[in-house]
C-alpha cells in the first residue's frame, strides 16, 4: 500500500505542476494578444502619422515646384559692352534687404552660425560685397570697416 500511496502522492503532484502550468498558459494565451493589440494600434497610429506627413511633404513639394522659376540673364559693362566675367553674382530676396540706421547699425535675424556674403550699397551707389564670419569679428574693404557678431537668439 505505501508503494500505491507514494505512486498516487506523485500522480497528484504531477498534476498540480500540468494544472499550475496549463493556468499559467492559459493566462499567457490571454495576456499576450492584448499586449500585442496596443501594440497592433500604436503602428496603427504611427503610420497614419508617417502618412499625413508624407501628404503635407508631397503637398509642399508640389506648391514650391509651382512656384519656381529660372532665371537667367547677361552682365555687361555700360562702357563698352563687354561680358563681365571675373565676378560673382549674389541673389538674394528683396525682404532679405535692411537699411543700416542712424549708427550704422545692422541686425539680421534667424541667420545659421556660418559665413555670408553681404552687400552694402552707400547712399553714392558705390557696392561692397564682404564676407561675414562667425569666427572673425570684423572685415573691412578699402572703403568700410564692418564688425559684428553671431549670438544666440
């Protein structure tokens, strides 16, 4: 009889640890597919918004390549007609432009920490065509000494 009680003390075990396992399968089986729902909804999300974004890209796209034109054109001296080639041409939007005020002063916003070419035309008409650094403080032409700075906003 103790070989039959032992044999049923182990039977009973082993089907406590199948029952605990089968439970916790059971649980696992339930669990994860809501898990992987958030989941399944957030991609969701997230490609509706890689989405829109791409519309608006597209839509910008389309607005700017209606909007561009080419322009083209010759330089020549008045005297005699001659092609200016020796030279640089700087396009530039007319809002781009500032007058300097009463100290000469200048400020140009929202600029990126790196050098630019700048055109100051005197009230003569003379153009001097300098080149702004952020690590040089000052520039100067044979008529003009111009110093600024590069600071955060």
């Amino acid at each position: 009889m103790s070989g039959s009680a032992g044999s049923s003390a182990k039977v009973a075990i082993w089907s406590a640890i199948i029952g605990a396992l089968a439970t916790v399968l059971t649980s696992f089986i339930a669990i994860v597919p809501q898990m992987r729902k958030g989941d399944k909804q957030q991609i969701e999300d997230l490609t509706q918004r890689t989405e829109g974004l791409s519309k608006q890209v597209l839509d910008l796209t389309a607005q700017s390549s209606n909007n561009t034109y080419v322009v083209s054109g010759f330089v020549k001296t008045r005297k005699n007609n001659t092609p200016v080639t020796d030279a640089i041409l700087v396009a530039a939007p007319a809002e781009d432009s500032l007058p300097l005020d009463d100290t000469g002063k200048f400020v140009l916003q929202n600029m990126v920490n790196q050098p630019y070419w700048i055109v100051v035309q005197t009230q003569d008409g003379k153009l001097s065509r300098v080149l702004i650094n952020p690590t040089d403080p000052e520039t100067d032409t044979q008529d003009l000494a111009i110093t600024y700075s590069f600071s955060k906003e």
